[in-house]
C-alpha cells in the first residue's frame, strides 16, 4: 500500500509540475500566433512546407512574391519548376521543396477539390507534409487538436522540461499529448516556439531570465555544477 501510495503522489506532483509550467507560459506568452505570415489555410500549409530547415524569417521575406504569383493551388499546381525554384531558392533545398509544393497543390486539385483537408489522415497523404505541418495546418488553420507541433524548439524545451527523454519527434508528441491537456495543445506548441526562440535558445539558454527556471530539470542541473 505504501507503495501505490507514494506512485500516486509522484503522478500528483508531475501534474501539479505541469499546471505551474503551463501558468507561466500563458502569464508570458498571453497571446501567441503562429510565425509565418498567412492568410489562408494554403498559404499556411505552403509556408510551413518551406519552413523545412529554414527560419520563419526567411520565409516570411519569401512567401509575398510567392503567393501572388501562384495565389492559389491549381495556379501553383501548373507552375513551371524552374521558375518555382528560383523564388524559393534562398529557403534552401529549393528543388525538393518546389516538388512538394507542386505535388502537394496538384493532390489537393486532384483530389480535394481545390481546398486544403481538414483532418490528419488527409493531409499527410500531400506531399511534403508529415505530422509536424498537418499539426501546424489544423490548429493554426482550423482550431483542430489532433496532435501537438514537435519542431526543433519544442523538441529542445521539452526535454530540458523534463517533460520527455525521448529524441524522436513521433515519440515526444505521444509524451506531449498524453501529459497535456488536449485544449491547450494547439497554443502549448507556439509558446515552447517563442520560448525557445527568446529564451531558452539551443547553445546559450538565458536561464536567469527564464520563468520556467525554478521548474526546470535542466537549469537545475547547471546550477548544481557550477
């Protein structure tokens, strides 16, 4: 009995970890959005597909010119590659990014009539889109929890959190979805984002500033060795 007990009183205390952690997400980051500019689900989805290795930034500073000359997926579906290619060059692996593009508009053409799915199963049949960009389209696009975004912030903050041990994107989503509650899921991800992008950057994380510090495995770790 003691045992079970002391089990239950650990599950209570990670939880009570979790609600504190969430408390200062939201008291700093009250209102946060998605990074890349977009004003409809296809051109979010395009963006996310180009945010592959790539800042938010730089693809902001590529996507005007490129939706106004495909504003739509049957205009980008019928794009000739070199000319695609040479507007997303600078975003990097522009050939395989501009065969995404092109395949990913075609399908929805093809077989969405033109408008972007709204469910997880649909959309990672597009190419270019695995469960990191439909999470990105169904919460930013539609408000639709199904899953939580996992990029290289999330992965980073997530486990110096404590909050997962694993590496793998999949398995670090299946820790995030079981731990938090569905509901915040969708805003959980974009602050971890702007978490990691202000605060607890990869090689010099300002822990003093940061006010998840006392919560935080990592930073207790650090404060031990020095």
């Amino acid at each position: 009995m003691g045992a079970r007990r002391s089990k239950t009183s650990k599950a209570e205390k990670d939880q009570q970890r979790i609600a504190e952690i969430l408390k200062g997400l939201d008291d700093e980051y009250p209102d946060v959005n998605c990074a890349l500019h977009h004003h409809n689900p296809y051109q979010l989805l395009m963006a996310t597909i180009l945010s592959a290795q790539c800042t938010d930034v730089r693809v902001n500073m590529v996507t005007p010119a490129l939706f106004e000359r495909y504003p739509s997926p049957k205009k980008l579906a019928e794009a000739e590659a070199d000319d695609l290619q040479e507007l997303i060059r600078s975003t990097g692996f522009f050939r395989n990014k501009a065969k995404n593009l092109m395949g990913a508009a075609h399908k929805i053409v093809t077989s969405f009539k033109g408008r972007v799915p709204e469910n997880m199963e649909e959309l990672l049949s597009l190419p270019g889109v695995a469960r990191k960009t439909a999470n990105v389209v169904l919460g930013t696009a539609f408000g639709i929890s199904d899953g939580v975004v996992v990029d290289t912030h999330v992965k980073r903050l997530s486990n110096r959190l404590g909050l997962t041990h694993h590496q793998d994107p999949n398995k670090i989503e299946k820790d995030l979805m079981r731990d938090i509650p569905r509901k915040r899921w969708i805003n959980f991800s974009h602050q971890l984002i702007h978490h990691g992008r202000r605060v607890c950057k990869s090689r010099s994380p300002q822990c003093g500033e940061c006010v998840l510090n006392n919560l935080c495995p990592y930073y207790h770790e650090l404060d031990t060795r020095s």
